[in-house]
C-alpha cells in the first residue's frame, strides 16, 4: 500500500503522473491520496504487508548484516526552543532569507511557534526551500507559550547565525490596548 500525501499542493495531472509512475514500479500497490497524511488506521495497521519469506525471495541478501551502510556524519539536527512570542511576518521574512541562504543545506523544517496576537499555535513544515504553516489548536490555558523549531541539513553548525537569528523574531512589547 502507498499513501500519495500532499496531494493539495500539486495538479491533478501531477498526480495522475506520479500514481502512473508508482503503478510502473509496483502495479499490485493500492495508492491512497491524502493530505496531512490522512487516512484511516485500517488502510495502514494491521495488513499483513511484511512477509519475510516473500522479501527473501526478492532479495536473498535481506538478512545479511555484512558491510552494512554507513550513516553521512555531515547530516544533523538542530533544535531551537523560545520562550515567548514570536512576530509572525519577522518569522517569515528570517525563514525566507535561511531559506534562501542555507536552503541546500536544510533537508527538513518542522515546528511550532506561538504567535503574538494569536491564540492558536501556529504549526509548519519546510521541505528543502517549500515551506508551509497554518494555525491550529489553541493555546491551553496555563499552557507556556513557546516556539520550537527542529532543522535537520547538511553542515548545520549550532554556533552560526541559524539559531542566533531567530532572536531577532521578537517583538517589541507593544502598549496596554
């Protein structure tokens, strides 16, 4: 079984293409379009989809551990967590230009991020340079308000302005309404 995600950010002639393309390597797969990755529990749990003698056949080396592969020591994490609220339009112009400066080097963004003024959190993700957010559940009462913001690249270094940057995202207070 294939879960085709994403599906609300292309064509329907892309997806068309690409459910051709995945039939051409394996006609015998369902492919199930969602977006947020969606979909019922039933269509993904508990299908019976691993058969080990049938992957021997395939591959008879499977279970042969000798000359594993090597991990690249060059891809990493970084995370960053802030207290407080952060300037929604200054996140996505320092999102805009990382992005633009370091955007090869970044493979995934992901995060949550509490926005002035707003009472839910603002939740994103970025793939290499396309990048997406939207708002979500509120904010619990109680509940501290923060942002945490998780880049996984190549050559990411903790002491460059990555993370110092994001600093910069934070508002002046403004007065009493």
């Amino acid at each position: 079984r294939i879960l085709l995600n994403k599906t609300d950010l292309v064509s329907e002639a892309d997806l068309e293409r690409v459910e051709k393309r995945l039939k051409s390597i394996n006609s015998q797969a369902p492919v199930q379009r969602c977006t947020k990755a969606e979909v019922s529990p039933d269509w993904v749990l508990d299908i019976g989809a691993f058969d080990l003698k049938r992957v021997i056949e395939m591959d008879p080396e499977f279970l042969n551990t000798d000359g594993e592969h090597e991990h690249d020591n060059s891809v990493s994490s970084i995370s960053i967590i802030r207290p407080g609220n952060v300037d929604l339009e200054l996140v996505q112009k320092w999102v805009g230009q990382l992005l633009q400066e370091k955007g090869a080097q970044i493979y995934r963004m992901k995060g949550v991020l509490s926005i002035s003024n707003a009472d839910e959190k603002f939740v994103y993700q970025a793939v290499h340079m396309l990048f997406r957010g939207n708002f979500d559940d509120k904010w619990e009462a109680g509940e501290p308000r923060e942002s945490k913001l998780v880049f996984i690249g190549k050559n990411l270094d903790e002491k460059e302005p990555l993370t110092s940057d994001v600093s910069q995202t934070r508002p002046v207070h403004a007065p009493p309404v």
